[in-house]
C-alpha cells in the first residue's frame, strides 16, 4: 500500500510538472478492455538514471532566486557534464571510464600546467637575480648540491672563471654566491619534479585504461618537448658562459635561444592547459544554435588576436635577453622621441628586431598597445551579440587581464625593471595567454550531436 501510494504521488507530480520537454518518470497505463474486470493500474518506472537526473533539473529550478534574474536552462550543462558517460555522434572523448576518469585525468593535467606555470615564474626570477649562470655545468640527470665547505669552495671557483664573475661580480663574497646558486639550483631541480609529477600519473591512468589513443599521443608529444626543455636551458646557459666579443659587454645569454627556451616553456604549458580543458569540458557551453553562431563570430576574432598575444609574450623574450628594459625607462615616449635614431642601424636591417635595444622596446611597445586595443575591440564587437553568459564574461574578463598586463609592463619600465615586478609582469603574459586558451576553447564548434539537440533561441524563465 505504501509503495503504491508513493508511486501514484511521483505520478500526479509529473502529470503537472511544468518541464514538458522531457518524458515522465512514471508511465500509469490502463489494462487490456479484456482485463476490465481489475480496478488496478500498470505502473512503469522508467531507468534510475533518468529519474535521478529529472529530479536533479527540478530541485535546480525550484532555488530561490532574486525577483528578476534570468536562470539559464540547465539541461546543456547537464548534457555537457554527463557527455563522459556515454559516447556520442560525432563526439569523440580524450578518457576512457566515465566522469570519475575524467574528474582524475583533468585534475592531473591541470596541476602540471600549473606547476609548468610556476617554473616559467621561477625562471624569470632567476633571470632578474641574475643567478643563471651560477652553475657552469650541467647533467641530465641532476646533482646533489654542495654538502660541505669544501665543495661549496670547489663550485665558487668554478664560477670565478666565468666571464660574469669577472666582469660583473668581481669580489663577491661566498655568501652572495651561495644565493644565486640555490636560484638555479631550485629552478632546474623544479623542471626535473614536473617529469616526475607527469611520468608517475601517467604511467597509472595508462595502466587503468584512462588514456585513449589520440590523448596518449598528445600527452606524449609534450612530454618529449618537456624533455627537450632541459637541453635548450643548458644550451642557453651556455651561451652566457663564453667570452663576448668585446670587453665593454656585460656577459648575457643569446636573446635568441633565450626567447627559444621561454617560447618553448610557454607552449608546453599551452598545450597541457588546452589538452586539461578538453578532458573535462569535451562540449562547449551550448544553449541554442542562436549562440553556437554567436561563439563562431567571436572565434574568428579570438584566434588571430590570440596569436597577437603570442607574439608579444615572444617578444618579451628579445626585451629580456637584451636588456632592453634597462633603456629608455620612460612612456610614452622613448626618452625625449616617439622613436629613437638608431633603430636600424645594424646591418643586415634584420637583427635590428631581435638584437638593437632600441628596436627591440619598440617592437615590444607596439605589440603589446595593438594587443591591447584588439582585445578591447573584441569587447566592443560582442557587446550586442547573442552569445553564452559564459564566452560573454571571459571576454570581459581577457579586457581586464590585457589592461593589467599593460599597466604592469610601464610600471616594471618606470621602475628600472624590479624582480618584483618584472616576475609578475611574465606572469602576467602567461596569464593573459591564458584567457586566450580558454575563449577559444569554450567558443568552439559543438559536436553534430549536441548541435542536432539544440533549439534555435534560449527560453528563459524569470523568477
């Protein structure tokens, strides 16, 4: 009697239920005309899954909200979250085992690209302290670092024979050197524990059959250039170990494998926060066709301003390894002129781009202005279209991040280029690009499935 109530209660729920675009929990239909002579009722519940998720949409919508708002229909974001659990046309999942596999391999994926973020972080530092060319050579496989005070003296006179120690830190004492040292030490040594954070989870998910093929090849392809990270660093340390060509030049790693090593620490971390994304989000946000072309037009801005954005971060790269931030410390102009005489005066005129100081700020100034008025020109442009709350907020979001970028950038300029400041401004790179990555990936195409399932507009309902 109980059971049979509690079912017949679920029916009159549903029969007046408001969301009428799904089927019901409980299907009640009558007995054969044969059969009249019972009185009862056959009742067919349908699958748990379906209940649960019918329940889980009415107790969304029945929250209270502020008189006034507008609450976004749930059911894409419910389709989005639970897309892991069943494969669908033309949707073609990165993990293997459902949501929970999915939930692991993200959240692995997610802290590399965040361990790759701190590591550029920690790079620039040791770059501003000066402190990367403290160790005058280098194993694949790492050291221990000096244990006594004999061989804390044994590695001082190996730097005493650089060209730095010479021409710059002539006289140190063994205190300061002990510093940059450890700056060096820590940051090789923290490139040497993402392999082991990366290589231990892996070898897991792979072994529980998380890893599919096409994310395998993926993972394994960053993995390679992580490895190959390490070569170039030392191959730009070197760099700075040999005599410059005239004794009134300070000793400096070459700009170009400089912008070689940073170029390729930002791509990897690109790639793993690109490849993080896919594994838990595998569909866009995605309401109705209205918006999906909504999110087409802001991809076809998003993609080249985000090249822009590249460019610039690559840029900085030259500015570092030549110093340039220690030239023309004043904005808007370059000391007393918009544009300083001697921008091209190296020949061939190419490597007055990559090797004048004076052309190098320049170009770094430019790219970074064109980045920051095509990001505000993108807001401008999606102010008035139908687009997801979600692509519209990130957009708003990338506009403030680009301004910041830029405000740190003269500030580190006025400033003669602090660590404090000159960490936080690379930082600030990596995190617009950042922004960047993930508008492009919430504004890309849906799979046919989900396009197929999508009304034309979004209903919404006020409360």
């Amino acid at each position: 009697m109980l059971g049979r109530r509690f079912l017949s209660s679920i029916a009159k729920r549903n029969k007046y239920s408001s969301y009428h675009n799904h089927q019901p929990l409980i299907r009640t239909t009558k007995p054969p005309s044969s059969s009249s002579s019972s009185t009862h009722e056959t009742v067919k519940l349908l699958s748990p899954p379906i209940i649960a998720r019918h329940y889980f949409i009415n107790a969304f919508r029945s929250l209270p909200l502020p008189k006034g708002q507008n609450v976004l229909c749930f059911r894409s974001f419910s389709r989005t979250a639970s897309v892991g659990a069943e494969q669908k046309e033309g949707l073609k999942l990165l993990v293997n085992g459902g949501a929970q596999a999915q939930k692991a391999v993200g959240t692995w994926l997610f802290c590399s690209a965040a361990w790759v973020f701190s590591l550029v972080v920690l790079g620039g530092i040791t770059r501003l302290t000066r402190s990367g060319l403290s160790m005058t050579d280098w194993k694949f496989t790492g050291t221990l670092p000096p244990m006594s005070d004999e061989e804390w003296h044994q590695e001082f006179e190996k730097y005493k024979q650089s060209p730095e120690y010479k021409r710059v830190n002539k006289g140190m004492k063994l205190e300061d050197f002990k510093f940059i040292y450890w700056m060096e030490y820590a940051h090789r040594m923290w490139g040497r524990a993402l392999g082991v954070l990366f290589v231990l989870p892996y070898s897991y998910f792979l072994r529980k059959g998380y890893i599919t093929v096409k994310l395998g090849l993926r993972l394994c392809s960053l993995f390679a250039l992580g490895a190959g990270q390490g070569l170039i660093g030392w191959w730009m340390v070197k760099s700075g170990l040999e005599e410059p060509p005239s004794e009134y030049v300070q000793p400096r790693v070459s700009p170009y494998r400089l912008a070689a090593h940073l170029t390729s620490a930002f791509a990897i971390y690109c790639g793993l926060f690109w490849t993080a994304l896919s594994v838990v989000m595998p569909e866009p946000p995605a309401e109705s066709l209205a918006w999906v072309r909504g999110a087409a037009k802001v991809k076809r801005l998003a993609l080249p301003i985000s090249l822009l954005v590249g460019l610039t971060a690559i840029s900085g790269a030259f500015v570092a390894g030549n110093d340039a931030g220690h030239a023309f410390n004043t904005f808007p102009k370059m000391g007393d002129t918009w544009m300083p005489d001697d921008i091209f005066e190296m020949t061939p005129l190419i490597r007055n781009f990559f090797e004048n100081t004076s052309t190098v700020q320049l170009d770094h100034r430019i790219l970074a202005t064109a980045s920051l008025l095509s990001v505000a020109i993108l807001w401008l442009s999606t102010r008035k279209l139908d687009i997801h709350p979600a692509v519209r907020a990130l957009v708003g979001g990338t506009l403030g991040m680009a301004s910041l970028q830029v405000t740190l950038g003269v500030s580190t300029l006025l400033s003669y280029v602090p660590v404090s400041l000159g960490s936080a401004h690379q930082a600030g790179a990596l995190t617009l690009l950042s922004f960047m990555i993930l508008l492009n990936h919430t504004t890309r195409k849906p799979s046919l499935s989900l396009l197929k399932s999508l009304p034309a507009v979004v209903k919404s309902q006020n409360f």
